[in-house]
C-alpha cells in the first residue's frame, strides 16, 4: 500500500542548497520537498503548503531561524508542524549534544543523505519532539561517523 508522501518545507537562502537537497529527497519518493530561499516568505510558504516538518537553516539574512521558527510556532494553522534546524554553525558533536534548542531538533551542515533521511524517518515516524532525543542506535552511529570524519 502507497502511503502519501511527507510535507517537507525547506527554508535556506543558498539557492543551490536547496535544489539539491530537495532533488535528493524527492528521488526517494517518500518525500514533496518545498524550498524557500527568502526567510521574510517562510512563514506564508509554511501557511500554503502545510509541512509535516520544516528544515530552517539558521543564518540568514534579514530574518534569522530563530526569528522564523518563532513566527511558525506562533501560527495556531502550524500547530504540530516540527521545527529542524538545518545550520553550518556548529559541528557535528555540537548538535548531539545541544539536540535540541528551545524545543527544536539541530542538525549540523553538511549533513550526508543518509543520515538526514535516517533522522526525518525517526522525526516523522514518531512525531518526537525535541524534548525526545534521538534514537541511541542512531546517535551511536552519528557519533561514529562523526568521529571518524574527524580521526
């Protein structure tokens, strides 16, 4: 049975970011990625396309992830809809260990195809929250990828 493939708004203002995580993921087929590439705009793109979960990066112009983030979780249309910021600022380890920040996940830039598909699976399966952490077979392998792309 076809399930319906997840809501996906992807906020960054790199265009060619967006294009190709976007490609990516709807190659998989599991997934409707919508990108914006303006932070003024996330929040009436979320109100149109009503995600599932939203991928914010962080460090943008005009508007910050924190500003948008905030704007999302403010809209009573947008309740329920995850927050995962998506941010070069910090590393790998960083984002394990600050996994979430006023309750929405981090996941740190650049992040491979695999494991951000492992992380939306979870996030999406489970619905968690960022109060919940990862799952610990999954933070062990991060930490283990993490540890040796750094070794």
């Amino acid at each position: 049975m076809n399930r319906p493939a997840h809501r996906i708004l992807l906020v960054d203002d790199e265009p060619l970011a967006t294009k190709a995580i976007k490609l990516q993921l709807e190659r998989k087929g599991r997934f409707v990625v919508r990108d914006e590439n303006d932070s003024s705009l996330a929040l009436k793109a979320a109100l149109e396309f009503k995600p599932e979960l939203i991928l914010l990066d962080v460090d943008m112009p005009g508007m910050d992830g924190a500003d948008v983030a905030r704007q999302i979780k403010k809209s009573k249309a947008l309740e329920g809809v995850q927050v995962v910021f998506l941010t070069s600022l910090i590393t790998r380890n960083e984002a394990l260990l600050e996994n979430c920040t006023d309750h929405f996940h981090v996941i740190a830039k650049p992040v491979p195809m695999a494991i951000l598909l492992s992380i939306l699976d979870w996030l999406l399966r489970s619905g968690a929250g960022a109060a919940d952490t990862l799952p610990p077979s999954l933070v062990a392998f991060l930490r283990a990828r993490t540890t040796a792309t750094h070794s």
